[in-house]
C-alpha cells in the first residue's frame, strides 16, 4: 500500500457492499467484495450477510460456495445471521439440499431460520416439505410471526392444499396477524389458487384498510379464476376509493379485457396507464399486445410492438402468437425469423405461437423445422410445447408424427389427451380417438370441456351411439352437462348416431341456447329427413327472438332439399336478404340447386347456377352433377362434371358421378373412359364401407367382403333373405352395378354390397325384434334402399341406415325419405 494512504475499515466495505445489493448492483457489490479482499481487509460476519444476498439473487450458486468456504474458514459458519443468509442463498439458487443441511448443522435456531428454510422449499417447488417444517417450528416452541405464515400460505397455494390453508388461516386469527395487509393478500392469493374465490373474496371484503396490494391480488386471483368481469368491476371500484393501480394491477386489469376481448375497457386502461407512467415498462407493455390481438386488433398491437424501448423474449412471443391469433399466420413466421436474426432465444411460448401459426398454414415441412429447433434448445419434454407439436401435426393431417411426440411426452396432462383425441378425429379416425379416451380415464387423468368435445365428435363420426351415451354419463358425472358447447356436441353426437329422440331431449333440457344449438338441432333433423319439424323449430326460434346468421339458414335448406320441400325452401332462399338481412353465399346458393335438382327442375336449377353473383364451386357443380345423375340429364351432367373436374382434377367425385351418369344411360364405354382418366390421373376413389355397432364393437363391411370371422353366417342369411324378398316382389335393379356385365353376376354383386352385408351380420348377431343402425361412408345405392325397405318387412325389425348425406328410417317395408333422397 502506498506511503500515506489510509486504509478503509471492514465497516466501510461492509457498507457500501451493502448499499450496492439494496440498490440492485449485486454484480457490483461481489466486485467490491473481491476488491476489499485484494485490498488485505477481512470481511467479517456482517460483510457476509449481505454478499449472501448478492450470490442468492444473482442465482450464482458456484460463487456462493466460495463464499460459504470463506465463512468456514473464518468460523462464522455457527452465526445465526450468517447461517441465514446462507440458508436463503442455497434455496434461492436452487440448491435446497446445501441450505437444509446448513439448517440442521445450526447449533441456534431463530425465527428468521426457520423462515427462510420454509420458505426455500416453497420457492424449490418442495411446498409439501415447508408445510412439514411450519408444523415442526410450533412443535419446537418458536411462534410464526408475518414472514411464517406467508411462506406457508405460499406452500398452501403452491399445493392447492385448501384445509392445510383454512388451518393456517385460522392460526393467523389467534395470532393477532389477519389485519397486515402482505398476509391478508396472502390469504386472498391462497384461496384464489386452491379455487376457493368466494373465501378469497370474504378475506378482502374484511379488511379494515386496503392498500394497493391486495386490490391487486384479488383482481389477478379473479382473472385466474376465470370471473374477469369481477376483475374489471373490482379495478373501477378501486380507482372510485381513490386507490392508484400499480404495475400489478395494470397486469390483471389488462388481463381481465383480453379474457373478454373487451376493447373498450382495454383502451380505457391502457390510456390509465400512459396516465400513471407504467405504459412504456415492459411487463405492461407484453400484456398490451396480449390484450390487443385477443380483440383482433392486431395494428394496434403491432404498434405497441414496434414503439418499444426494449423487448424481452415474451415481447417476441406474444407478438408471434398474436399474428397467428389475428389469421396473419405468415406474418407469425416472418417476426419468428427476425426474432432469431436478432439472437433472441425462444421459449415454450415463441414455440406456442409458431407451431400454431404451422397449423394454420397446414405447412408441415415448416412445423418439423421448428419441431427440431424445439430439439436444439431442449424444450422437447416441456409439456406445453409438446402439446402445441401434437396439435400442430394433428392439424396438418401427420397423425403418425402426432401420435409419436404424444407417446414420448415424459408428462401428459389433460390438454395433450385432448390435443391427440381432437387430432384423432379431425384425421377421420374416431374409433382410435375413443380407444385414447377410454385408456384416459383408466390413466385418471380428469376430462375437461375440449375433451368432452373430442370425445362426442368422435362417437357422432363413427356413428358409435352406445358409447356416445357412455361419453354422455361422464359428462354429467364431470359436471359439464350445463356447458353450452359440451351441450350442443351432445345435440350433434346424438342425431349423427341416429337418436334424433335423444338430440332433442339434450335441445329441450339446456338452461341455455345459441344459435348454435338451435343450428345443430335444425341439421339433426335434416339429416332424418324430417323437413317439417325443422320448419317447426325455426318458427320456435324466430319467436324466442333469437338473432339468425347464414349458418343457420343453410341448416334449414338442406332440412327442406332432405325432405323435398321445394315450396319452402325457395321462400326461406328469397326471404334471406330482404326479411333476415343476410347475404346468401355460395353453400347457400349450391343447397337451393341441390333442393330443385333433386325435385326434377333441372332448367331451374340451371338457371340459378348461371345467374349467381358469386362464382359456383365445386359444392354447386357436384349438386349440379348428382341431379343429373338422379334424372339422367346426360348433356347438362357432361357440363358440370367439366368444371368440377377443372377446378379439382384430384377429388374422385367428379369422376365417379359422371361415370355413373353415364353408365346408368348405358353409355359403358364412355363410363370406362372416365375411369381410365381417373386413373391415368392417379386418382385415388374412396372405397365404400357399412359399419354396425354390436356390444360396444364397430364392426366393417367392404363389397364382397371376405374377411369377416362370420362371413359364412353372413352370406347364408343374405341368400335366405334374398328368397324371401324375391317372394314379396323384390327385382334386384341392377342399373346401380356400374360394370357391363351379364345379369346374373350383376345380381350376385347387388347381394354382396357393404350394405347388405352390415344388416345380414346385424340379424345374425342380435336378439329378433332389436332395432339394427348401420352406418355407411358414401351415399347409400337405390338397390340397397329398395332391399332394406323389404328386409325390414320380412324380420319385422326397425333399420336405421345413416349415409354420407342423411338418415333413412326403415321400418314394415318404408322409408322415412318416401324414396326421396
């Protein structure tokens, strides 16, 4: 040291380190720490409090083991300060074994110690053991004061453990404690994430004097507990007592709007925080964005975005996930690029926001890029992520891909079973999608309302009507028979497996409806043909004022083409602009060509095409084209198919109609033609299949099918069948065998169809006089209508046949289409 340079105290250091951490300079306080000690000056125990402090919040867990060796060194290690602050240093970098054996080598023990033991197991996820320890505290004598109860409280909330909190609650009473306002939000908190708001409430409402924290903790408990209109009442309650909002209270109020997609009370609190000051920090400025894209207004989030001083990885993320959000997908992938450009890390919420943004552009070489730099960054076992990869290759049709990251998801909760049941179905898989659910509930993993809603899709796509009523008991044993959503999915899943009965007991019993559930039941009963009560039931909602849109327009003209109601559904067609004040759009315009083409006015639905504002798609031209094949318009069907085929060359109904046409004309060499162009094309034409439920199994039906274990049984009882109905005036119609064949092969290729096949295996297998429901994938052929019709005659049995269009009701001989279909 240089000739008259006085040397500074222990005591001088000591405090400026401590000025340093108070000031949240902690690198800078360890860098005057080494400096002192280059200087020849020894710390004593009260520089080591807080140097602990700095290590515990820079998470820097090496260096505190240097500094923990020098206290060993020194023999401060039995100093109950010291031991303290080493206690809270382990905990808080994440070492919770160092700060417990630290703990129990303390030869004294003060409140503090125990404190900050408690509470490191709280914060290292270990809220089971802190409770253990709060319970052994008051074992050993030593009275929680303020610090002891919020630690157990936080241990409480961190386990949802809602009696162990009610116990310590009523400990803080005895202790004279329930006025502080940190414990008091505490408790709120507590009781908020142990789903107890009603008690968090009471908690707040009994507080002599509020000061912004706790206004701030019931708002947030309230937006977490899904009650984010109780948030926004509670935030203008608060601003009316004179009670200025924090950063916190931003974060809630901001969070309470975009829960409601409120606009307005978003601008109305986003002008209150560039009021207060908080408008430009960054936390308050993620929620803008977050608040913004969840009412659709993606500019002004892009705003807020754009003006930002500094933006953190959540800035990126919520800006990724707001463009996805908003349908600008592509703009989604663009910032995720510039994000990486900028050497920004992602995170599980950037990988949120890109995966969904791959599902909605269906691009799967772009989902499995991101999937690998999920790989790269090591976030493959997060669950979050690894549900939004299911979801991802669910939604762009790669149910294998899906099906593989589920399988090696290292946790699973709810929302990846749903993600995979959902994906199931969506990639036309239902019975696979049933057999997750069931194996689901054997796992106890508790449904929720997406799962509910997998679930009852996938009965209603499969037709599986039993276990949709199984699927029905877990709902109302879940509670969720009241969720509106979950509730029109029953109306759905009911009337698709063919108990319109059922639909309309789900209809009749909702405390509430949409235009939804009035839409669904409207499709339930057109599909059964029952033209009339859909009719009915629009009248019902007209008088219940309900407000209409084109979705359930379109439901009430596919009820009158079902039905034939050709009358009515031209007036309800005409009456939609000037009556209900809805455009008719292209589905609209291809139902009302659909509705004459099937009556036989084929000039009129012609005309209709020709004379549409908007251009005919393929729903026009298809309706167009299966009229013609109905009535044999030969001309006008070789129109049609024209430009079906050119705007979808790849889709085989076009072909198949139009092959059809012509070999029901008996024009077979041009119906080989069309085949052959199909095929050159390499058009793949979707088989057709019949399926039955018998006991809970689905069982499947191809033409001429030979890999049934009964198919012996089957084919017996078919040609017993065949014998009775010929007796009765059955005559195979064999225009609906579209090969050029001799009639006898012709007859015995109609006996074989799918169709035939389902009823025949479900005589065979069920009780005489139980009713059978089969299911098949294309439209039903007249053979086979006509054979159902006499086979419900012969055996006396109730035949449900659900195609792809509708439902047909056979029962003594008749149809419930009357032959209309």
């Amino acid at each position: 040291m240089a000739s008259g340079t006085v040397q500074r105290s222990v005591f001088s250091w000591t405090a400026d380190i401590r000025r340093c951490v108070q000031n949240g300079e902690e690198r800078k306080a360890l860098e005057k720490y080494q400096k002192m000690q280059a200087q020849g000056v020894d710390p004593d125990k009260f520089t080591f409090v807080p140097v602990l402090k700095a290590c515990a919040n820079l998470s820097v867990l090496e260096e505190g083991r240097s500094v923990h060796s020098q206290i060993i060194d020194r023999g401060f290690e039995f100093d109950v300060f010291v031991g303290n602050g080493l206690i809270d240093m382990y905990s808080k970098c994440g070492s919770i074994d160092d700060a417990r054996r630290v703990f129990d080598d303390m030869a004294e023990r003060d409140r503090v110690s125990w404190n900050a033991m408690i509470m490191g197991y709280v914060k290292c996820g270990q809220g089971e053991k802190g409770l253990n320890l709060f319970k052994q505290m008051q074992q050993n004598g030593i009275e929680p004061d303020n610090a002891t109860f919020v630690a157990a409280l936080t241990a409480c909330a961190s386990l949802t453990a809602l009696e162990d909190g009610k116990c310590v609650h009523t400990q803080i009473i005895q202790s004279g404690c329930e006025s502080n306002v940190v414990v008091a939000s505490c408790l709120i908190d507590m009781y908020a994430k142990c789903g107890s708001i009603e008690d968090a409430r009471k908690v707040f409402d009994g507080m002599p004097m509020r000061s912004v924290v706790p206004w701030s903790t019931m708002i947030v408990s309230y937006v977490k507990c899904g009650q984010a209109g109780e948030a926004l009442y509670l935030f203008r309650m608060m601003q009316q007592q004179g009670v200025e909002p924090d950063g916190v209270t931003f974060m809630g109020a901001l969070n309470a709007c975009a829960s409601l997609a409120s606009l307005e009370e978003g601008r109305y609190v986003h002008a209150l925080a560039i009021r207060n000051g908080y408008a430009t920090h960054m936390v308050i400025e993620n929620c803008l964005i977050d608040m913004y894209t969840k009412c659709g207004r993606v500019e002004d989030a892009r705003r807020v975005f754009k003006n930002m001083l500094e933006r953190d990885v959540v800035s990126w993320s919520a800006m990724i996930l707001g463009y996805a959000r908003c349908d600008e997908a592509e703009k989604s992938m663009e910032l995720y690029v510039q994000m990486q450009q900028d050497k920004v890390e992602p995170h599980n919420f950037t990988f949120a926001g890109v995966l969904k943004a791959c599902s909605i552009l269906a691009t799967l070489e772009e989902g499995r890029h991101v999937h690998k730099q999920v790989i790269q960054t090591g976030w493959e076992l997060n669950v979050y992520v690894g549900n939004c990869l299911v979801d991802m290759y669910a939604k762009c049709r790669s149910i294998d891909d899906a099906c593989r990251v589920f399988n090696n998801l290292s946790e699973r909760d709810v929302v990846s079973w749903s993600s995979m049941i959902v994906g199931y179905v969506k990639c036309g898989q239902g019975q696979k999608a049933l057999k997750l659910f069931r194996k689901m509930q054997q796992e106890q993993v508790d449904p929720e309302r997406v799962t509910f809603v997998g679930a009852l899709n996938s009965c209603a796509s499969v037709a599986a009507l039993e276990e949709g009523r199984y699927v029905h008991e877990q709902v109302i044993q879940s509670g969720w028979e009241s969720d509106l959503i979950v509730g029109n999915c029953l109306i759905d899943m009911y009337a698709k497996c063919g108990s319109i009965e059922d639909a309309r007991n789900v209809f009749d019993n909702m405390p509430a409806r949409d235009v939804f559930s009035w839409g669904a039941m409207t499709m339930g009963y057109a599909m059964h043909g029952l033209g009339k009560d859909a009719l009915h039931l629009f009248d019902k909602m007209c008088q219940e004022g309900t407000e209409m849109d084109s979705a359930l327009f379109l439901c009430l003209l596919s009820a009158c083409s079902h039905a034939g109601l050709l009358d009515e559904g031209q007036y309800y067609f005409e009456c939609m602009t000037p009556v209900y004040a809805l455009a008719a759009k292209v589905e609209h315009y291809s139902c009302i060509v659909d509705l004459l083409g099937r009556s036989g006015c084929l000039n009129e639905a012609d005309d209709i095409v020709n004379s549409m504002p908007c251009k005919p798609d393929l729903s026009v031209w298809r309706a167009l084209l299966g009229a013609c094949r109905i009535y044999g318009n030969v001309q006008m069907g070789e129109r049609a198919a024209k430009h079906l085929l050119d705007l979808e060359p790849e889709n085989s109904s076009g072909y198949v109609l139009l092959s059809n046409l012509y070999a029901t004309s008996g024009k077979w060499d041009s119906s080989t033609k069309v085949q052959h162009m199909r095929k050159k094309r390499s058009v793949r034409k979707e088989p057709g299949c019949t399926w039955i439920e018998v006991n809970n199994q689905l069982h499947t039906f191809v033409v001429n099918d030979k890999d049934h274990p009964q198919i012996s049984r089957i084919k017996a009882e078919l040609k017993t069948l065949s014998e009775k109905m010929r007796k009765i005036g059955y005559v195979p119609d064999t225009q609906f065998v579209l090969h050029d064949v001799e009639k006898d092969l012709k007859e015995a290729s109609l006996l074989h169809h799918s169709e035939k096949l389902a009823i025949a295996f479900g005589l065979i297998s069920t009780p005489p006089g139980t009713p059978l429901r089969i299911f098949k994938n294309l439209r039903v052929c007249g053979d086979c209508h006509t054979a159902t019709r006499f086979i419900s005659k012969i055996v006396g049995r109730a035949i449900l046949v659900r195609d792809a269009n509708r439902f047909h009701h056979f029962k003594d001989g008749f149809c419930s289409c009357n032959d209309y279909w």
